[in-house]
C-alpha cells in the first residue's frame, strides 16, 4: 500500500504529464459524467476553480451547464488563508471578482459570506482517492477541516481525473471519506460510515 506522501508524488506528476489534447478529453468525459447526477435537491454547492497549472479538473465545465440545468441553485467559493490553513467562503455571483492567490488558486476577492453549515453540496479537489473514499489533496488538511465544519448531511463530491487507488495506507481520523468521486469514466460511490 502506498502512503499519502507517494500517491500524492505519483499522481502530481501523472496529471502534469498528461498531453493538453488528453485533459481536454478527461475533462469533456468528467462533465458527461457529472451530468448522470441530479442535482435538484441541492440548494447551495461549494467548488473549487481549478489551478491550470497543474491541470487540475476543469469544474468551469460543470458550472456552466450547471446554471443552466439547475437555475435555482447557488455556487460558493472560497478563499484561502495558507498561515492557518483554513478557508473563507464566498457567494459566486455574477459580479464576483476573481484574483489568482499565491498558488494559482483563483479566489474571490469579496463578497456575501457564508458559513460552511450552509452547504449541502461540495465539490472536492484531489489528486487520488482509494476504493474506501479517502482522497490525497496537496497535504494541508484545509478540505478535512472544511468539511469537518459542513454539516453531517452534506454530500461530497471528489473530481479525479484517474481510476481509483487500492488503499491509502496511511488514512487518518481526520481524514473525511468522500459520499462519492466522478471520473471520466464512472461514478464511485462510498457509504457513510
């Protein structure tokens, strides 16, 4: 079994590695399966933007078909503070504006402020997951401690651009397992413990 620390080397280093026109692919295939999903029940979903730079899921994509499919529901974004690891959370309204921070994250500069209690749905970022649920992210605990705030009933969502790995060997109680993943090819889907 492999540790955090090597998948999260290997999968870094596999996506980087992968040609434009091959993401471009991944990414077409990753919003077709993200549309198998109904979203109706949903009235507040936080997503990450994507660091082009290191081809992370384009989730633009998803927004976009989003609005439009389900005009109802609202989009959240946020802020990080990297000193204590912890985010601030931010209505997506159409007059947002967004600044690119230190790591290429784009953020909302401002905005209407939300707690994390008022997200039912929430999308996650990750560089791989297991067959548990458990997700590898860039190691700063900020997306545990996020979802630790988010109300026992909200329902995650990982985005990987990969198959799932057998087991993350070095899973942690912190750790918060995923309800489901979207890949481009299938949806995973994990029970609550």
């Amino acid at each position: 079994m492999l540790t955090k620390k090597d998948i999260r080397k290997e999968y870094l280093e596999k996506r980087l590695n992968l040609p434009d026109d091959v993401i471009a692919t991944l990414n077409r295939e990753l919003l077709e399966q993200c549309k198998r999903l109904d979203y109706s029940a949903f009235r507040m979903a936080h997503i990450f933007l994507p660091i082009t730079e290191k081809k992370e899921a384009d989730t633009h994509a998803l927004v976009d078909w989003a609005r439009d499919a389900y005009p109802a529901l609202q989009w959240v974004l946020s802020r990080s503070d990297m000193r204590n690891a912890s985010m601030e959370h931010f209505l997506w309204q159409p007059d947002t504006v967004l600044v690119k921070n230190a790591y290429g994250i784009p953020e909302p500069a401002g905005g209407i402020t939300l707690s994390p209690a008022e997200m039912d749905l929430v999308f996650v970022p990750m560089l791989a997951f297991d067959k548990k649920g458990q997700r590898v992210g860039y190691g700063k605990g900020m997306y545990d401690r996020f979802l630790q705030q988010c109300s026992p009933a909200v329902t995650t969502i990982g985005l990987s651009l990969f198959a799932p790995v057998e087991e993350i060997a070095d899973a942690g109680a912190y750790d918060v397992p995923l309800d489901m993943v979207v890949t481009p090819q299938t949806i995973y889907y994990f029970k609550k413990s």
